[in-house]
C-alpha cells in the first residue's frame, strides 16, 4: 500500500538547483548517471526503493525503527541531510539529541513527540516540527499503522546521541554514512 503523502514527498525528493537539464529520478546518489560535476543541478530520488536498515535499542525492546539516508554531504548535498524512517505499532526512537537542528514531516501514522521537560506532543500526517539543538527528545508510534516521516537536518555531516546503546553497529552514537571522513 502507498500513501498519496509518501508518494508526493518522500517517493520523489526534490533538492531544487539550476540546471541545463530537467531534473532525472535517480534510486541513488551514488548512481553513475548522477552528474556531480561543477554546475548545480535538480536531484530526485525514490526513496521508496532505498533499503530500510533496522535500528533498534540493545536494553529496550520498544526502541525499534527502520531508517535510510537519502542524502547528505558529498552524497547529494553540501549542506544539508535527509533520512526517511518506518516506526511500527508500539515502537519508538529511543531519547537522543542531535548535533545539528532538525525538521521533520510526518507523512503517516500517529506519534507522540516526547521532550525533555517532559511534555508530549501528539503529531500525525501533515505535522511539521523543528527541534533546536541539543533538545533531547524521543517519538512515540501510539497509533495502528506504521508511522512513516521524513528528517532533516541543517549540516551536511551530524550525529544523534541516544540514551541506549543502539543495534546496530553497538553505540550510544549514530549519524551520517560520512562522519568518519
């Protein structure tokens, strides 16, 4: 089943630019076709067909989710990144801060944001949220259905702190494909 909203924003990310050609759907930025030479360029990629890799918490079973980088710096950006994210019935993130602000778009489903002051915020399709840096927070999937959202965060490279040792790779530590260098 596809979702009209996952079809109109994540299916079709759109990073506008200047270019000699109309922009081309690509399913990855580190397809050959994809010019990163020297003018700017429109890129689009179908993250509905980008692999999903599970993450989930190894001391807390309710932290489960399902995560993929579309782009970040020197794989579609310079300034910026962006991850689509699954989270089913009764799961959730896990607390974090993030190195970078973040924005996010929930395409579907039913979440409870949690914060650190402890107040929590129902969100559902259509709700956009800023989250400045380091404000500790979590979000919950309180409905029935998958929540599906998409993030993104204001620094082509960043890392997330979350308060469980994350699965993988076993760190408290997760972030950009690109942070190590």
């Amino acid at each position: 089943m596809v979702f009209e909203g996952e079809r109109s924003l994540v299916r079709r990310i759109l990073i506008l630019g200047i270019a000699n050609n109309p922009p081309q759907t690509r399913t990855s930025v580190d397809s050959p076709e994809w010019d990163q030479g020297g003018g700017m360029n429109a890129l689009i990629v179908d993250s509905g067909r980008l692999e999903r890799i599970p993450v989930g918490g190894e001391d807390d079973p309710s932290v489960r989710w399902n995560g993929a980088f579309v782009l970040y710096g020197g794989h579609g950006t310079t300034q910026s990144s962006t991850i689509v994210y699954e989270i089913e019935p009764g799961g959730r993130l896990g607390w974090h801060t993030d190195a970078t602000e973040e924005s996010q778009y929930i395409i579907s489903g039913s979440g409870e944001l949690h914060l650190e002051d402890g107040s929590k915020h129902p969100v559902g399709p259509g709700s956009v949220f800023v989250l400045p840096t380091p404000l500790r927070h979590d979000l919950v999937n309180v409905g029935t259905e998958t929540l599906r959202a998409v993030a993104f965060f204001a620094a082509a490279m960043f890392t997330q702190t979350f308060d469980n040792v994350m699965l993988p790779p076993k760190t408290h530590v997760l972030g950009t494909p690109n942070r190590n260098g």
